[in-house]
C-alpha cells in the first residue's frame, strides 16, 4: 500500500500571509516541515500541492530548489488540487497535513498511517474530539473514499477545507478516531499569528539537537518552558 503525504501551502493565508516561507529560527517555515516529514517511514513521498496562481510562484521555487515534487492547481479548490496530486502520483492513501505545522511529530504520522494500514476505514485522524495540539492534527484518507466524496462535494467551504464533508456523512465513510492519553487540545504548535510564529521560534531557539529530534513530549515540555519567556510572548 503506498500512502503520500500532501503538503497544502499557498502564500494568501488571511490572518498571516506569506506564512509557510516567513522565516523562523533563520530558514523558511516551510523547511521544517519537510524535514521532519522526510523522518517518516511510512511515507512513500512527500508532495506539495499549491496552487497556479502567481501569488504562489515563490513556493513552486522553493519547491523545485530542494528537489520536493510540487504539484499546482486552482488557489480556492484545495480538494481540486489534492485530486491533481494523486492523478500524478496514484497513491492508494494520503496524509493531508497543512504547512503550518512547522513541528509535526514524525512519530505521529506513523502512528496514523500504520493504524490506516491495520483498519477498513476510509479515514483514520487525530481531529475528532481532538485532544492533540493544532499543528500536530493527522488525517490518513483513502483514495477511492476521497475521490467519492469530492465527486459530491458543492459547497466552497468543502472544496477548500478537503475533509470536512467525509466527517459529516460518517454513514458514508467509514472514520476512525484516535486521540492522545492525555487533553492537548488547548496547547497551540501551529502557525497563524505572528505570536505564533514568536512562540514557534523560541521553542526551535531552546532547542540542543536537531528539531526533528524531538518529539510531541519534549515539544510540549519546550513550549511550557518558553511561553512565559520575554522572547515567546514578544511580537
């Protein structure tokens, strides 16, 4: 079974543009992801699905300078976008991550693609009743299910959000929810505002190792070390 995982990027993000290549920590946010997503070992590749607009020429750049597939479509359309991916790549499944999560966990990735594998279901994810931190939110969907479901799709909320519709009509497709053993849900790891991206630095600034050492645990312990530090709270 082959599962991709794909990047979702555009530079037009409304609360804070230009975000996926702002720099953090002295490199383009974007880069971290990557890197830790290139730790994982249950994915066969890593694409980036951005759209054709010009507004996103910089990211099909940064793309093409590291060697990262890069696959463009319609800027609104996501689910149009993610389509073109597996027409291009013909994965069985996917794991759709959104490129501000600069420290997704590779452990977790994992953890859901090997559960996808082990299960029927159509989706296996970490965001119903979510317990995980934003920006460590997994979703492993199946082709043939996505296929169906954007086939169906009319509304402009569901071609740009891509799952939303799939959990509404759970007598449709088969969800399996997975949550964490303790509540993380109130702890923010993903990258909206520009505190956010303050917060992120300061965790990626305290760090000894390479950050794609570091796990959920350690990022968690990280993030309450630095939040009440001048250099996390400053903007």
């Amino acid at each position: 079974m082959w599962i991709d995982a794909i990047v979702q990027a555009r530079l037009t993000s409304r609360r804070l543009p230009g975000k996926v290549l702002r720099p953090l920590h002295g490199r383009p946010m974007l880069t971290y992801l990557l890197e830790r997503l290139e730790r994982c070992r249950r994915l066969r590749s890593i694409i980036v699905a951005t759209s054709a607009d010009a507004s996103d020429d910089p990211i099909a750049s940064f793309c093409a300078g590291r060697g990262v597939p890069c696959v463009r479509g319609p800027l609104e359309d996501v689910a149009g976008r993610f389509g073109a991916v597996l027409d291009a790549f013909e994965p069985d499944a996917f794991v759709r991550v959104c490129a501000d999560s600069p420290l997704l966990d590779p452990a977790l990735v994992d953890h859901a693609a090997a559960r996808y594998r082990a299960t029927i279901a159509d989706v296996v994810s970490n965001v119903v009743g979510r317990t995980y931190p934003s920006g460590q939110s997994v979703e492993v969907v199946g082709v043939s299910a996505f296929r169906d479901a954007c086939a169906r799709m009319t509304e402009p909320f569901d071609r740009e959000h891509v799952t939303p519709y799939l959990y509404r009509h759970a007598d449709r497709y088969r969800i399996h929810g997975f949550r964490s053993s303790r509540p993380m849900g109130n702890v923010g790891l993903a990258v909206d505002t520009e505190a956010d991206l303050a917060s992120v630095t300061a965790i990626l600034a305290a760090m000894e190792r390479p950050h794609w050492d570091y796990g959920l645990d350690q990022l968690l312990t990280l993030h309450t070390r630095t939040a009440s530090t001048p250099a996390a709270i400053a903007v």
